[in-house]
C-alpha cells in the first residue's frame, strides 16, 4: 500500500490518542456531507417524480394535438379533415370532437361542465385507466339513454352514482317560452379521477352523436379534431408537422401550449429546488476546511516526525487530502444510503401524503435517476476536494525544526 493512502487511512480511522473532540467533528462533517447528499438527491427524486406523474396524467387524459378553427365556429367537414391528418407522418390516430358548456343535473344539484362528445369505440386519450367506478361505456344503456362519464370532483357536487340517470341541457341566453335550452338525458356509467381539478371537475364525455344533437350540429360538423401522436417523445415534431400541413383558418395547438401554466409550473420546481437544496452541499463541503485544519493542528508533531523521517512537503499534503477526501465519501455513501432508504419507504409506505387539491396527487411520488447519482457524487467529491485542499497545503508548508520545538 501507498505510504500516503496509509497513513490518510490510519489517521481517517483514528488512534487511541485521538481527541473526542477531534473525533466529534469528524463525525459531524461526515453527517454534514451525508445530509447534504441524501437531500439533494431524494428533492431530485420527488421532483423528478412530480414531473413524471403530472406529465403521464395530462398526457394520458387530454389530446397531443388538438384542431380547431381560428374563429372558433365549427368544422362544417370534419370527417374530411379527419382523415387528411390520419395520413400525416407520426399520427396514430385523429378523432372528431363536439365540445359545448352545459349545465349538469343530478337527483341533487345542478352545475355548469363542458361536455366533450367522441366516437363511441373510443377516444383517444387515455381517460379509461382513471377510471375509479364503473366502465368506459359511452353506448345506449338498458335505460334506452346514452352513457356518460364524469369527474369524480363533478359528481360528488351534483350527487351523483353509477346508474343514475343525468340530465345535460344547454342555456343560450335569458330563458324564456320563446328561448329554451336543449335537454338531453344520460345514463351515468363510469366516474374518473385524475387528481387534477381542472380536469375532474370540468369535463363530462358523451358520445358524439348525442351532444351533435345537443348543440344543433350537423352529422359530420364537429367544433375541433383531436389528436393522438404515435411516439409520445415526438409530440412537439408532429404538431410542426400537422401545423405545417394544415392551412389558415385552422389552429393548431400542442398539449404543451394548451396547458402551459401546469407544465411551467414543474419545470419551475424543477429547476429552482435543486438549487436551494444544493447549498447544503456547498455548506458541507466548505465546513470540511475548519475540519480539516483542525486534524492538521492536533498532529502537528506527527507532521513534524514524518517530515524528519524523509515525508516530502507534496506527500504530507496528499495525506491530508485524502482523508479530508475519505471524510466525504463515507458521507457520500451514507448520502447515498438514506436516499435509497427514503425511496423505498416512500414507495412502500407512503410516508409523505399529499393534499390531491394542491399537488395533483395523493401522496410525493419518487424517481430516482441514475445521472443524478453520479452528478451529485462527482460535485460532491469535488467540492469536499477543493474545501481540503487549502488545509492540507498548510500542513505541507509546516516547518519540522519549530514543530518539533513547539511547547519546549
């Protein structure tokens, strides 16, 4: 073994002659390292996780690419822009929608929703997997009215339960004989759930048909065409391309730009917590010089014997570099350790729950990545290296004649 890594390695153990007190600090800078390290890495993890979990809810209940005419007045061929988009590269599959604000009754209440109207084999998003009672089944029911699923938000307001019959008609203008709304009836079959409010109490779906005939829509008008993109990675390349194809006076909008409040949102959290965070590795780092120093003060006399013995002024300062280096990986490590041990009681557990209101989720969902294992590592490394670097050059510079005559 190296005569450097030898004695970095005894003195990083300690003797019997060692000070508590040296003992203490030690000890207390290995904590401060860890501290900062697990931190650091499980604000990454959950952050990590937020980003994931709201961007595979947004995703999954609301289109990629949505269609929609500049005025907003309806889309008179629907079915033929429909099947012009099918044929756009990286497109999986393209829908008609009908969409118009109603009011919503229940043996209950009454609220205002929007209800959406898609194909009865399906929509394109993925509302189905959030779903939390009932099934996905927009057809005509044993009650000889058509299916329609709603928030689980939305249907704890109006009373609502599977099997209830729901009444959905629309208001333009002051009421009046001459100004009626449109009714129609529905039977409810499935309640879904997101966690996001926006979502779960604002949308009901229906099959198209029912809601064309709500509004007064001809059978292939439609107020926007709905888009699911193939390769989820691409969404921002295939609405370029959608964009680019499809001429004035349609509007096309990606899911990134229709609910880009949210999506800024967690990319703020994602960059400002690391940040924040990050200074209790800094403030770890940098207590390793008092740290340091200190170890180099309660052996000066041994620097003084080595340096006798023949110990170059560069190895006495390897030596204690490297055990103000050994000092941060063990709290690396520990770091490390309590990350890894956080992750899997949250995921077992769930320690940390959350308000659903606030968080868009029940409780802090965790994704640890592997890049931020190394990133942190080598930050850390460096910077305990750097805050013993300065330590460790004094002692290198330590005149063995006044060491060894020190107190005498």
């Amino acid at each position: 073994m190296k005569f450097t890594w030898y004695i970095a390695g005894k003195y990083f153990r300690g003797t019997k002659r060692e000070s508590r007190f040296l003992s203490f600090i030690k000890i207390m800078a290995i904590a401060g390292v860890a501290i900062g390290a697990g931190g650091l890495l499980i604000a990454l993890s959950i952050v990590h996780g937020f980003k994931s979990t709201i961007n595979e809810k947004i995703v999954g209940f609301a289109p990629h690419v949505t269609v929609h005419s500049y005025t907003g007045d309806p889309l008179f061929r629907a079915d033929t822009l429909q099947t012009f988009i099918n044929q756009i590269p990286g497109v999986d599959k393209a829908q008609p929608v009908a969409t118009g604000q109603v009011m919503i009754q229940a043996a209950r209440d009454v609220s205002g929703t929007l209800i959406k109207g898609v194909p009865e084999t399906g929509d394109v998003t993925n509302l189905h997997t959030y779903l939390i009672s009932g099934e996905y089944d927009l057809t005509v029911q044993d009650s000889g009215l058509p299916g329609i699923i709603i928030g689980s938000s939305l249907a704890r307001t109006i009373g609502a339960d599977i099997g209830d019959r729901v009444t959905a008609y629309t208001i333009d203008g002051m009421p009046s004989p001459f100004n009626t709304p449109e009714i129609r009836q529905y039977t409810l079959t499935g309640i879904y759930q997101t966690g996001i409010a926006r979502f779960d109490d604002n949308f009901a779906l229906a099959n198209i048909q029912s809601v064309r005939t709500l509004f007064g829509l001809g059978r292939n008008h439609a107020n926007s065409i709905e888009i699911n993109v193939a390769n989820t990675n691409q969404i921002e390349e295939t609405y370029s391309l959608i964009r680019d194809e499809t001429q004035f006076p349609f509007v096309v909008e990606s899911i990134y730009q229709r609910y880009r409040n949210i999506f800024a949102w967690v990319d703020l959290q994602e960059e400002t917590i690391p940040l924040v965070i990050g200074v209790m590795i800094i403030v770890a780092a940098f207590n390793l010089i008092g740290t340091v120093l200190m170890m180099v003060l309660e052996r000066i006399k041994d620097i003084g014997i080595l340096k006798t013995i023949g110990a170059k002024s560069k190895e006495i300062r390897h030596i204690f570099l490297l055990e103000g280096l050994l000092v941060a990986f063990s709290g690396l490590v520990i770091g490390i350790g309590i990350s890894l041990l956080f992750y899997w009681l949250q995921v077992t557990y769930e320690i940390i729950p959350l308000s659903e209101e606030n968080y868009y989720m029940s409780t802090a969902p965790v994704e640890p990545h592997l890049l931020d294992f190394f990133i942190v590592g080598a930050v850390t490394i460096f910077l305990c290296a750097l805050a013993s670097w300065l330590p460790a050059r004094i002692a290198a510079k330590t005149d063995p004649v006044k060491v060894l005559s020190f107190g005498k």
